[in-house]
C-alpha cells in the first residue's frame, strides 16, 4: 500500500476509534510513577484486573520502592504469585526498585532507553510509562494493537516493534498515547481474537479485514 493511502486509512481509523472509544484510558492504576511502573512490569501475560488487585495488595504492604528494594525476592514472589510469572517478575520488581532508589535518584526515567535498562522493562511498559506520567508521545502496542492494527491493514507485521514502526510512520503524534488505549478497547469489544464481530464494527466499511 502506498503511505498517502495508509495514512488515509489511519485518518479514518482515528476518526472511528474517537467516535467509539473517547474516553479510553490506562486500565492500570496510576497512583505514582513508579507504582504505574511496577503494575506495567506485573501485567506481562496477566489481566490488569488482576494486577491492579495484587499491586494494592503489595502496596498496602510494603508502600516505597526502598520498602520493596528491602523486601526478599521470596517473600515478593508469594505476593505476586497470582500474576503469573513471579520468579521473574519479582527479579525485575526488585532491580526496578533498587534502580529507582540508587542509579535514579528517587525518579522514575522520562527516557525509554534508560527504562529497558531494567529486566522486564521492555519497549511496550516504558512506552506506557513515559507516556502515562510524562506525557511523552509513544504509542503502547499490545496484543490487541498488534492485531487490530494488521486486521485493519495498517500493518502487515506481528512484531510489535515493527508495528510500532509502522503506526508512528502514520498516525499523527498527539494521538499516539491514547492510540493505544483505543486499538485495546476495540480489540475487547469487537475485534475480538478468535471471532471479531466485523458485522457491528464501526470499522467495517474500511477494514481490510471486514467480511473476510
Ligand atoms: S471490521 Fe472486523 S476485523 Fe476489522 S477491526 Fe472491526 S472487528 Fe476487527
């Protein structure tokens, strides 16, 4: 597809995605930085239900990063167990935690790159995290953006950093963080994986995908 049409088909995404989804957010809680961080490093492969209920649980707990810097990594695994993944989950917790307190000075990074520094920090949770607390333009690819985004024909890839590259190239700046937000609602709500609702979509007079 030749880029003036893709980005036609962006437009017409962004307008539709707008018109069904205005308010989608974050569906993690966001109290602080580095809790939202933690939450992202939780959600590998799990729920944000599920994490927003045993992140409350370790936060009311132990509440600072120098709490959980101090926190034995086998006492962190049993607490978030629930989330799957624990053993390298809590690796990771622990190291962003000792990060923030030491290299970080008490801040959470506004760099992506300086965020991948830690284990399980990959591009997808620093792209939230600079984007949810700092307001920094990046766009969230997750399992549902991934498929929406190839489904629509605005991607032909399935690694998401391809399909990162591919919407940047696109979509308009200012609507890369809630991009994300948007193309996870409609991935919930009808571009579902095993048996998308294309006959209701509001994208369907446009999507690649549609009646396929
Ligand atoms: S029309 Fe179908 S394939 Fe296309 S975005 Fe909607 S649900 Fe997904």
């Amino acid at each position: 597809m030749r880029k003036s049409d893709k980005i036609k088909l962006a437009d017409r995404t962004w307008e539709a995605l707008s018109a069904a989804f205005p308010d989608a957010s974050c569906s993690l809680d966001s109290d602080s930085p580095e809790r939202l961080a933690i939450r992202g490093i939780l959600s590998a492969q799990c729920t944000d239900v599920r994490v927003n209920i045993t992140a409350g649980e370790l936060f009311e707990k132990y509440p600072s990063m120098a709490d959980i810097d101090a926190l034995p990594q086998d006492e962190l695994e049993v607490l978030i167990k629930p989330c799957g993944l624990y053993k390298s989950k809590a690796k990771s917790i622990k190291t962003f935690a000792h990060l923030y307190c030491t290299k970080w000075g008490g801040e959470v990074p506004r760099d992506v790159n300086a965020l991948m520094e830690c284990p399980g920090v990959g591009k997808k949770i620093a792209n939230l995290i600079v984007g949810e607390i700092y307001g920094i333009p990046a766009v969230v690819v997750d399992t549902h953006c991934k498929r929406v985004m190839k489904r629509i024909g605005i991607t032909t890839h399935d690694e998401p950093l391809k399909v990162e590259a591919d919407l940047v190239e696109v979509f308009p700046e200012d609507t890369w963080i809630s991009l994300g937000h948007k193309a996870v609602e409609l991935g919930r709500t009808y571009c579902i994986s095993r048996a998308p609702k294309c006959d209701v979509c509001p994208l369907n007079d446009f999507c690649k995908r549609a009646g396929v």
